[in-house]
C-alpha cells in the first residue's frame, strides 16, 4: 500500500508525552494486515493524517464508519493517540421503540454496533472487549458530553446528517490538546425533521476555509456495497430534487 504521509511532529508529540509502551492496547501486531484500501479510501486516510479535523461526507455504503474505525485501529497500533471516543445522535430511524431496559451502556449499545461490527473485521472481539474494558476505546451519548475536554484522542462523530448545531458544536469544542476530530455524514438521509439538520451548514458556512480542517467527499461511484445501491440512491436523489418524494412520518 505504500508509506502514507504522517505528520511526524504531532506523533512524537504524543510519544514524548505519554509511555505508550506501558499500555496494554490489545492490538496484535498483524492487525489490518487482512485490510486492502481502495484509491480513494487511501486518498482519505491521508488527508486524515495531515489535518486537525476531518468531514467526510458520502451516501450510504461508502465506507465511511468502516475508514473511522480503520483509522481508529490504525491510531491505537501506532500509537498515535491515548483514546477512542465514538459518538453518534441516538435517532432511531423512523420507529419508535420505546425505552429499552438495563443502564446507559445497554441502552445505547445497539447504536453503535456499525462501529463494532467494523472493527471486528480488523482485530478479534476478545481484544475489542479489553480496549472496551480498559475505556481506550469508548462509545459515548452526545448528551453525556458537555463539560469533557478529551486530550491526545482520536474522536469520531458518525451519521452526523441526525445532529442539530448544538450538538455538532457540542462534539467539536470538546477537542483538546493533541487530538484528532473525525465527523462523518450523508447530507441526504437523515431521521430528524429537515429543519434542526445542521450538517450540510456546518460544512459549507464554519468548517469550510479554516486551516487544518480537511474536506472529503465519496460519491455514489464509491459505493462499496451490492452496487444495486448506486442506481437505487441516484434514483431517490432524483425524486428527492424533483419534490415528489413522499412525506415521512417526521415531517
């Protein structure tokens, strides 16, 4: 696959900091060894490595959650960061399913089952469990996030396309020292009213031109899973444009 560009300076930043050695990071040394990038998935991992934060946007099946959690991994072998935070708006999508029973992990576990299913593509669950167990790696409720300031981490937002503009900002002003921001979404599916979605103006009136914030874009072309995906969402963007498209049951 090639060396990838690194920004050297913050790695040895991280290194000088903290003794990575003395950590125990459950990452096997063959690990993505199994893994091979496309171009563009490639193409993104670099513009990863050489920017603060980074906004991915792309339809679905585009490997946005499975680059996250590649990244994620990747992060954790080299050593690069202390932590993993993931995040997403808990929304469910266009069903109401009540309260689910057992304490927040319980609760907000079937939400992050994309990242966890991802993951354990690149490393056994039995190590997932012990980054789990040892909160190197955390999913945590947007909700639970206000007065955090996570330093030397890796933090992930995905579906941000389901976050109104506090909870994005939320999300970003939580980004400390040594830290990577990585915010994923698809502008076009969403499960909240279409007046609190906040995304698309995140990008284009406050990410957009800032030093150090890197935009990507996957298209329909990068469509990773049954290409059938490809005519199916080009058709519903079609219709979507048109305005004919029938109501949802939030509008």
């Amino acid at each position: 696959m090639g060396k990838r560009r690194r920004n050297h300076k913050q790695v040895q930043i991280h290194i000088d900091t903290f003794s990575y050695q003395e950590q125990k990071r459950h990452i096997p040394s063959n690990a993505l060894d199994n893994i091979t990038l496309r171009d563009k998935q490639i193409e993104l991992i670099d513009i990863i490595d050489d920017h603060d934060v980074v906004i991915i946007t792309g339809p679905a099946g585009t490997s946005k959650t499975f680059i996250d959690s590649y990244y994620a991994i990747r992060s954790l072998k080299e050593n690069q960061f202390e932590k993993i935070i993931f995040t997403k708006p808990i929304q469910e999508a266009g069903e109401k399913l009540g309260a689910l029973p057992g304490g927040i992990e319980q609760k907000i576990d079937p939400h992050y089952e994309s990242f966890k299913i991802s993951m354990l593509k690149m490393i056994k669950k039995q190590n997932l469990e012990k980054l789990i167990e040892q909160e190197i790696v955390e999913f945590r409720p947007l909700a639970y996030m206000r007065g955090a300031t996570f330093d030397n981490s890796l933090m992930i937002l995905d579906e941000a396309q389901n976050a109104d503009i506090r909870q994005i900002m939320l999300f970003i002003t939580r980004m400390g020292v040594n830290s990577k921001v990585l915010i994923s979404g698809d502008v076009h599916q969403y499960d909240i009213n279409a007046n609190h979605v906040a995304f698309p103006f995140f990008v284009e009136y406050i990410a957009k031109g800032i030093e150090g914030v890197g935009l990507f874009e996957f298209t329909r072309k990068d469509i990773v899973r049954n290409k059938i995906l490809i005519e199916i969402t080009e058709k519903y963007e079609k219709l979507k444009a048109e305005n004919i498209l029938p109501k949802n049951k939030l509008n």
